[in-house]
C-alpha cells in the first residue's frame, strides 16, 4: 500500500466535556429511552467487543438525553460509536464532521422538558488500531485516566487541561493490534503519538472504545464559536499533539 499525497496532520485526544456526562456518570445518550438499536460491531480482525447504536427510523427520532446533560454543540459516545452535532456546527465546519461519518440525520434531543433540533451520526473510521502501519507508528504508554472518552481526570478538572502527561513508557512500537492491545490494561493504555494509518482523510478518528482523536483544525473551528451560557462545547481536547498520516487503503 501507498501513501496518500496528504501531509501528516495535527490530531488532538478528544474527550466528552463538561455537562455531556449524566448524573449517573454515564455518557450522555439514555439508550434506553431513545429508537437506537444497538448492533454488534466487528473490527478488521473479527471481534465484536462492542455496539454500534443506529437510528432504527428516520422520522424526527427523538433523542434522549440523561439527567443533567445540556445542550452542547458537539459529543461523542465512544463505546457506542455515536456522534452527535448542532445543525450550526456542522455547517460552519465545511463538512468536516459529514466527512468523518456515515452520513448525518436530523434528530430531536430532549433535555428534560427542552427539546433541541440536532443532527446524529456514526463515525465512519472506527476501532482504528485495526488499521495502524505498525511499522511507522509510534506509541506511549500512559495512566488510562487521563485519556478515558467519556471520563478523565483532565475533564473532571482533576488534572489541568495543559498537564504535563507522565508515561509509563514512551516511543514504543507494536507489531500488530493483537501486541498492542494486550499492552493496555486497567492500569496502562497505549496512547499514539504518531499515528500512520490506512484510512480515507478524516477530521474524527474512533481509534478505540475509549480513545477518540480530533484534527486541531476543527476542533480550534468548533472552540472558536461563540455560544450562550446555557449551552457547553460538549467536548474537550487536550494535548499531547498526534501526527496522524492516511495511508491509501486501496492501493
């Protein structure tokens, strides 16, 4: 396989943010209470570890969210592959976040008795260590809460956004995602450092169930709007910075 001609890019780790985690400290979804079918998702090796949730009608679904969510602009659920984007984010990002998944669907959001127009995705690059070159990939190998998607250390504000992270190990390489994920533990998580990977270009890479990477580029575009006091980012990025290459998948 081949490169593409797109330079290496700049990807941030990216996290569920303030007001888009429940009372219960779960994600912001309640699965149980929304028209979302959870369907097994199987990665490039064949593990099903874990669901993807899909619209299962296309009629002004109303998406639920749990107690003590707020409106946001953008989230992700991590686990369940789900992405979720106010009308007027996703225009001003030029088709960035459309790009990055399998199409978007207009959806109603409930906040309690507060009902918001959104649009509901799933992300199109997903369990991407499947698709690592192991050859020129670089890993470090950190405490897993700090880099947790719908839970951190730095998003509880525990750990400053700027944090100086320690690792474990830094620079490692791996074989193969069989190798690398048997490096992870409760305890240690392989975070990548420099990333080369065969996927079309994208702007949100789903690199695990609880790694996700945004491109520096929309997410400054996303931080940079304005927005009422009311209504939260939804998401928080922190360093440190991930040069992700796309390698062409087809050549």
């Amino acid at each position: 396989m081949s490169k593409t001609d797109n330079p290496p890019q700049k990807f941030l780790h990216v996290r569920a943010g303030t007001g888009t985690i429940g009372f219960d400290g779960m994600g912001a979804i309640d699965f149980e209470k929304s028209p979302l079918n959870q369907v097994p998702r199987k990665d490039a090796e064949g593990n099903a570890f874990f669901t993807t949730a899909e619209l299962n009608f296309d009629n002004d679904p109303i998406i639920v969210m749990r107690r003590g969510v707020r409106l946001f602009d953008l989230t992700i659920e991590g686990a369940h592959n789900t992405l979720m984007v106010t009308p007027e984010i996703a225009e001003i990002s030029n088709g960035r976040i459309h790009n990055s998944t399998n199409g978007l669907t207009p959806v109603t959001c409930q906040f309690g008795k507060r009902r918001r127009p959104y649009l509901f995705g799933n992300l199109s690059v997903h369990d991407a260590d499947c698709f690592v070159d192991w050859d020129n990939s670089l890993f470090n190998i950190a405490d897993p809460s700090l880099f947790e998607i719908n839970k951190s250390r730095i998003e509880d504000g525990k750990v400053p956004l700027e944090h100086e992270i320690e690792y474990h190990a830094e620079n490692v390489r791996f074989g193969n995602v069989a190798e690398a994920r048997a490096a992870s533990s409760v305890s240690r998580k392989i975070i990548p450092s420099r990333l080369s990977i065969y996927c079309k270009p994208v702007d949100i890479i789903h690199f695990t169930a609880t790694q996700a990477l945004i491109s520096k580029c929309l997410y400054d575009l996303v931080m940079g709007q304005e927005r009422p006091k009311y209504r939260v980012p939804g998401i928080v990025a922190s360093r440190p910075l991930v040069q992700v290459e796309f390698l062409d998948p087809t050549s």
